[in-house]
C-alpha cells in the first residue's frame, strides 16, 4: 500500500495562518505539540490529494488510526502515539481528528452552520484541546478553546474558499447560507466574488465574530503565562483576519496577513497580554 509519506504536499508549521509550537511556550510542550502536527499535516495531506483515489485516502488514514496504539507503520502516527502514552494524554484528541480527515475524503458540502460547526468539532477543536492538555490546564478552559479553534479554521475555510474548490471541489461555506444570498457554488470558481457571494462571505464572517467573542477571555483563563501569550496573539491575528474577511474578496484580493503585519499584530497582542496579567 502507498505510504502516507508519498502523499505529503510539502507544507509544514512555517507555512500555517496561525503560529504552530512557537518559541513563546516553554520548549518541554512544544516538541509534544509538533507531534501532534506532523500527525495532523500527514492526515490533511492524505485527505486533500486531488489524485489519490477515495479507497486508498481512506486506507492510508486507518493505518495511521493503528499507529497512534503502536500498531501499523506510519511514523507520524507512532511518533504522537508514543507521546501520548508517555504524557498520559487522551488519545481522543487524535481519533476525532481522524474523523475529521474521513469525513473530508466524502463529505465536500455542508448544508448549514450547525452542520460546519460539527465538523470544527472534530477538525479543530482537538487541536485545541491537545494543547491544554499537554500545558496540563483545566478543562473548564475547553469552551472558550473550542470557539477559537472553530473561528480559526472557519477563517482558513473562508480565506480559501476558491482554492479548495478549484483543487478538490470542496465547499466549507454552508449550502443554505449560499441559497439565502442568492449565491451558486459555481460562484467560488469565478475570478472574483459575486454580490451575492461577498454577501455569503461576509455573513460567515460575522457568525466567525460571534465566536471571537466567546474566546475572547481564554487567554486570560491560562494559568501557563508563555501558553497564555500565545493565544492572546491568535486571537489578535484572528480578529483582524475577520476584519479583512469582511472587507476583501477572498477570491480577488489577499486576505492573509504578510509577514511584517503578523508580527506587528502579534507584538500589540503580546502587550497587552503583558499588562493583563499586571492587573490581575
């Protein structure tokens, strides 16, 4: 059977939205953290070739569910199991993950929020979850975690939304959300957005708002100052994203942050992360 390696698009923590194990935790987190990635990249990888056929994505995904228990051969897989077993970390933050990759080598529609909400559910708020685990905070902190992880991957769904459909013809925008604003999924292969499209984009972006606000005080629920840090800086660079998403056409316009711009944002969040932990 092809290997999960042979799949791989090349992509790795450098290249995502949001910082990845950045040199702001304390380093005996963050190699349990890029363990964690390097598993979920190999998956993402596997799961969004456009060539490999749906039965070997899908046997790909089953052997790297049996590495995380040691059994198999896929090294990304027996990498995080190790981890997680030496960290007595619950293994269900990878299996849900998994889940999330099956259901994109069949599932490329969503017919309403409540039904991409579900999909963040197994898709990013593990991720989350995996972190704060690993940092060993209260599982009170979930909430306001899960909001930010789905605002997170809503907004790369959002900020791709032609890519993903140009090259795997996969559409994260809810159905009914489209046939409200008079859009076509057909409009996602046009070179630039409709009216009616922009409008869709735009009401994604307020509903990704509505979650920004609910992990709004999560940064300042972390006990680990070096974790908490971080997660101020990604909801900065989440919020203004947002902003842009409700500005700029995805489809025309950049709506990524450049490099300078990232750091700037990050460098106001890190501040103001500073002076509220003096006045706590």
């Amino acid at each position: 059977m092809t290997k999960a390696s042979t799949l791989a698009s090349g992509k790795d923590h450098r290249q995502e939205n949001f910082p990845v194990a950045s040199v702001l935790l304390k380093p005996a987190a963050r190699a349990p953290i890029m363990a964690f990635y390097r598993f979920a990249r190999a998956a993402d990888d596997v799961a969004d070739n456009p060539v490999a056929a749906p039965a070997e994505k899908l046997g790909l995904l089953a052997e790297m569910r049996r590495g995380l228990s040691g059994e198999g051969h896929d090294p990304a897989a027996l990498a995080l199991g190790t981890v997680m077993a030496e960290r007595g970390i619950d293994p269900a933050h990878a299996q849900d993950l998994l889940d999330a990759f099956v259901r994109d080598v069949s599932v490329d529609r969503y017919a309403d929020w409540n039904a991409l909400i579900g999909y963040c559910r197994v898709s990013a708020m593990p991720v989350g979850r995996y972190v704060l685990d690993v940092h060993g905070e209260s599982r009170a902190t979930w909430p306001a975690s899960d909001a930010l992880c789905a605002a997170l991957q809503i907004i790369n769904h959002l900020q791709d939304c032609a890519k993903d459909y140009a090259a795997i013809g996969r559409v994260y925008i809810p159905l009914d959300m489209l046939a409200a604003g008079g859009a076509r999924v057909e409009d996602l292969g046009a070179p630039a957005a409709s009216p009616a499209l922009r409008a869709t984009i735009v009401a994604c972006a307020r509903r990704t708002q509505d979650l920004l606000r609910q992990s709004a005080g999560f940064a300042g629920q972390i006990r680990d100052r070096r974790l908490a840090a971080e997660v101020a800086i990604i909801q900065r660079l989440a919020e203004s994203l947002t902003h842009r998403l409700l500005t700029r056409d995805p489809l025309s316009q950049r709506v990524h942050h450049r490099p300078y711009e990232g750091a700037a944002l990050a460098a106001g969040a890190l501040v103001g992360q500073v002076f509220a932990r003096m006045r706590a």
